[in-house]
C-alpha cells in the first residue's frame, strides 16, 4: 500500500481547451471563446419524497429522462443501502454501492424509469412513514455515461461517449462479488480506490493498466473487479469540467486548504479522505442542498460505503457552499489529502 502524496493542491480552475467535432475549443475560455454552458437542470436532480408502503410514482424535480437513479432512504430502520438502478441493465437490475454484491433483481422496487419520473411498487425504496431521497442522472456529453462491456483478463480499451475529461469512473461486476474500483482524476491511473469501503488510496496498476482516460475511452487493467476474464461490467462515468460552462467537477485538496474555486455553486458534494481510512473521517460521505446541507452549522450526510441512515452532525457539514466553490470546514477531518465529486446547483 502506497499514500498519495499530491503535487500540488487542486483549488483552481484552469482553462482547458481540446479539439471537438470540428476542432472547436471546449471548456472555459475566458476571451469568450467556446461552448455554450451544460445547463445541469437538462442532466440532473434530486428529489425527496415520504414512503408511502405500496405503489408511488417520484416526478423529477427537474422533468429530465434519466439513465441512472441512486436513491438513500434518510429515516428507514430498513433497507438503508445506497441502490443504483439504470436503464442501460433494467430498472429493476439493482446494485449497492455499500456493498460487494452482485446485480440483483428486486421487481417490485423501482419497476420502470420514465420521462420525467420512476415508479415503485413495495417497501424497499418506499417504507410507509419514512423520509428517502434520490438523485436522477441523465446521459449527456460533458456530464454522465454507463457503459456495459465483458471482461477479458488481459488490459482492454472501452469506448465511451463523454467526450470531456473523464473525472471519475466506478465499476462493478454484475454477476459475482467483487469490491467497487473507483478511477479518480485528482488520484491518476496509477492509484485506485473502493468505493464500499472507507480505505485509503492504493498504488496499482492492474486496476487501470497505468493509462490515463481519454475523452473517448478508458482503459482496465487484470484486477478480478475491474476485468475477469468472461465477468459482466458496468462502468459509471463522471465527466470534469469546472468554470462557467462545466456542470460537474471532480478534484482534490491538501490539508491546510481552506476553500476550493470550482467556478460554479455546487449543489451536491461528495468527499472522501484518501490518506484517512477511519470511521466517518474515512467515508465517502456527500450531501446535498436540497436536504440541507452545505451550509454553516450541522448539517446532514450520508455515505456511499455505509447502509446507515441520514446523520446530522458537525461530521455532516463538510463544507459550506459558496457561489464559487466551496469552504472547508474541519480541515482535520480529511487527513493529508482528499478527493471531491461537486455537480451544479441549477437554476
């Protein structure tokens, strides 16, 4: 096991201009220059909602069509995990992100996914009397993709359709147990992380074969949870593009820093310790505004590697939203360094 020792701290945007369609310049360009800004409201949203024990239909706060819905219970005694169902497996295929397990096949749990809304049918998203919230991805260019593929046991190339700097990537086998592996730009491809547990950052190269992403493709290495040989794969992607234009930002900091430039507001924060592996300091705890968070004072938060529910607690203000970024707000928290996944708060 190998720390991360960043070079530098990641508390800046930059300008980042790559060739598109055409050659025209992406990302932001401060001589006015570039593509038009990724409206958030067109690729995400979040809602809460109350269980009501049977049949409930969520509507999207913003009516988008979404690929992707990862939905909390925040109350619930029961079925507290972190569930991601998608279109791309089935609605009702769901995986845990707290969790090694396999794909699962709950039928009566989210039942389909439609324009504008998803429906369920018992108990597992839906406990009468109990508070739940979800978030609701969108395909999109510069934002979000899934990609299935299979494994070979030999490093292999995916193709994939951001067409953008590639900010995070998890992947899970679908048909057996195997950990997350989590690719994370801040980190590079020579370093990986688990997205069920609160570890801290490993050197490997069999994760991601020592190859960076590009805007079009990502590489994985032998490692049984990223690619057996004949084993089922799905990737989540997450594009970086901070600044005026960009809607979803993942990077880093060290300790010591006290606030970090996104170029825009976020409305949800993710962040993990890579250095810290303990309780709560070690999770990959995120939050929301819409529930309530990123404000002064405690302020609730739940974690992708736990099954707990909502906490309310100093823990829970990780950071405080600005118009630009974000404060931190216990440095001592984070360990040496952290890693950051922020998505824009829309209009």
């Amino acid at each position: 096991m190998s720390f991360l020792v960043p070079k530098k701290p990641q508390i800046l945007y930059a300008p980042m201009l790559s060739s598109f369609g055409g050659g025209s310049a992406r990302g932001f360009n401060p001589g006015g220059g570039g593509v038009e800004p990724l409206d958030v409201d067109t690729v995400f949203s979040i809602q809460t909602y109350n269980g009501n024990g049977g049949s409930q239909t969520i509507s999207l706060t913003n009516s988008i069509a979404p690929n992707l819905i990862l939905s909390k219970a925040r109350s619930a005694a029961n079925y507290q995990d972190n569930h991601l169902n998608d279109t791309t497996r089935g609605a009702t295929k769901v995986l845990i992100t707290n969790g090694t397990t396999g794909q699962m096949t709950y039928p009566n749990a989210i039942t389909s996914i439609g324009n504008g809304s998803y429906q369920m049918s018992d108990i597992t998203y839906n406990q009468s009397s109990n508070s739940y919230f979800s978030y609701a991805f969108k395909k999109n260019e510069r934002f979000f993709d899934i990609v299935t593929y299979t494994g070979t046991g030999s490093a292999q190339t995916i193709s994939h359709s951001l067409n953008q700097e590639v900010g995070m990537i998890w992947v899970k086998r679908t048909d057996a147990s195997e950990d997350w592996g989590v690719y994370h730009r801040y980190l590079g491809a020579t370093k990986r992380m688990f997205l069920n547990t609160r570890g801290s950052v490993q050197t490997s190269s069999v994760d991601w074969n020592n190859t960076s992403p590009t805007e079009t493709a990502f590489t994985v290495g032998t490692a049984n949870h990223v690619n057996a040989n004949g084993g089922s794969y799905i990737a989540y992607l997450f594009a970086h593009e901070e600044g005026p234009t960009g809607a979803i930002a993942c990077g880093g900091f060290t300790n010591g820093t006290s606030s970090v430039n996104l170029g825009f507001e976020p409305e949800m924060l993710m962040i993990k310790s890579t250095t810290d592996g303990s309780a709560y300091t070690g999770s990959w705890r995120y939050t929301d505004q819409t529930r309530g968070g990123l404000t002064a004072g405690d302020s609730p938060y739940v974690m992708l590697d736990e099954g707990d529910q909502e906490q309310t607690s100093a823990f829970g203000n990780i950071a405080e939203a600005t118009s630009t970024g974000f404060n931190i707000r216990s440095q001592g928290d984070y360990g040496t360094s952290s890693i950051y996944w922020a998505i824009k708060k829309g209009s």
